[in-house]
C-alpha cells in the first residue's frame, strides 16, 4: 500500500524516530500506526542489544531533592559520546529518569529500572532512545539517600555528582556547608567519612602493604607493627574525609569547618558517582 507523506511525518512525531525507518514500519505495519510503533520499538531493541558491547563512558549525572532537603536521589546515565549526553532528549530522559527515582524509590538499579513513565517502564524507554540515536545508552549508578540535611553538588559539565547527607544541623540551613563538603568530596574522592567506616578489606590491604615496605627498608621487625600503624594513620587522614585538610581553607580539617559553622554539625555518609 501506499503510504503517505504526512503519515510518515505523524509517525516521526509520535516516536522521534528517523523519517526513513518510520517509512518501513508503516510499510510493513501496512499503514497501522499501533504495529509501527510495535516495530519501531523491536528495532530499538536490537540496536541495543548490537550496541551492548560498547563501551558507554560519557553521559551525565541527574540528582533530584526533596522540598524539605531531606532526601534526594542521584543517578549516572550513560551513553557512548559527549555529543549525545548534550542531545535535549537524552537530558530529558535523565531527568525523567531521577524524577521516577524519587517517586518510586526503587531498592536498587534494577528496581529502577522496571518502573513505569506512561505506558512504558524506563528500561523501554532507554530502549527507544537507543533505537532512535543509534548509541548504547544506560544507568550506570542510583543512589537514594534521607537524613537530616542531604545537599547535592554537581560538579561543572555534570559528569561528577555528589550527594552529602549531614547530621547535627540543629535547626539551621547547612546547604552551603553540605555544597563546600560535596566540592570536597569531588575533589579529594575520600574512601569513607572517617576511619571507624573504612572497610575492614581496605585496611588489611594498606596495612599490608606499609608492612611490605617497612621491612624492604630494612627496619627491625621489632618496629614493623608500630611503624604500620603510623603509615596506616596517616592513611586515614589523607584518604577518608572529615580529618582531611579542607579545600578551602587548608587551616582547618573538614571536621573542625563543619564544627565552626554550627557546634556539632559532621557528615552521616555521602556518595560520590562519576561519568567514565
């Protein structure tokens, strides 16, 4: 049968897909626009599953936060070049993506993934922008965080995001101070908030390797243990961050610039999610 100009140009704003492939799928749905969609769909299906090799290192980080700043949500979409994580309808997606996140409040990635936007679940919609732009496209990080005060830091270009969750606020708006400690965490990339949240794994293998070194040095095995546990303080507070020098102002200890904007304030926890 013959199919339409307009009806080609129907189809490709109903799906955004290309004038050429809406063409097919009326051609082969015989003008039935429900079995265009369907095959529009299927094909977006087997562009992603051609594309699941590729390596998707570009993209964008989307956050959203509760009226109350008490909750917010952080997620990494990828895709494979900057030019696409640029593209208007892969921002709309991510943010899309946070929105659902935020109102459904998925226990992991997967979750995330199977909840519906309209009529489709957001692993479909992913699929048809795949289909449609012709690059792997994924969710590679989601992170829910609620405390007392959780404050986001994007850093410039969106491919870093922070979210800081922050306790002992008494009362007060610590959104700069969450904003300075994020800016830290972006910067710094501290493997805990302090030592008591370092991974026990971590501080095995630290340990193990200042041993390695004590000993390729030549000191005493008698001093191997006391000289570890120095190399390994020292690891704490240049690697986890409330005893790290604070970026702004190297005077003081994000602990002691957290304490000098309101008596008690400290982190609970915080997430850190990058592109690439």
């Amino acid at each position: 049968m013959s199919i339409s100009a307009q009806d080609v140009n129907k189809l490709r704003q109903m799906t955004g897909a290309g004038m050429m492939d809406c063409k097919k799928a009326l051609t082969e749905a015989n003008g039935d626009f429900e079995k265009a969609i369907e095959i529009l769909r299927k094909k977006g299906q087997k562009v992603s599953a051609s594309r699941s090799d590729r390596e998707a290192k570009e993209g964008s980080v989307f956050v959203k936060v509760s009226d109350d700043k008490k909750e917010a949500v952080l997620i990494a979409l990828n895709c494979e070049t900057d030019f696409v994580a640029k593209n208007e309808e892969f921002q709309s997606l991510g943010k899309m993506i946070a929105d659902v996140a935020f109102a459904s409040k998925p226990a992991d990635k997967e979750a995330l993934l199977s909840q519906k936007a309209g009529d489709l679940t957001l692993n479909d919609k992913i699929v048809e922008l795949v289909g449609k732009i012709g690059e792997k496209i994924e969710v590679s990080e989601f992170v829910h965080m609620k405390g007392e005060a959780v404050v986001p830091y994007i850093h410039a270009g969106a491919k870093l995001g922070v979210l800081v969750s922050l306790k002992g606020i008494n009362g007060k708006d610590v959104t700069d101070a969450g904003k300075d400690v994020g800016m830290q965490i972006a910067a710094m990339n501290p493997v805990a908030v302090d030592e008591t949240s370092v991974d026990k794994t971590v501080i095995e293998k630290e340990l193990e390797i200042a041993k390695a070194q004590i000993l390729a040095e030549g000191k005493p095995e008698n001093m191997v243990e006391k000289i570890a546990q120095g190399k390994l303080n020292k690891f704490f507070k240049d690697n986890t961050l409330l005893p790290q020098a604070f970026v702004k102002d190297n005077s003081k200890t994000v602990a002691q610039y957290l304490d000098s904007v309101s008596k008690g304030l400290t982190v609970a926890e915080f997430k850190r999610v990058s592109i690439g």
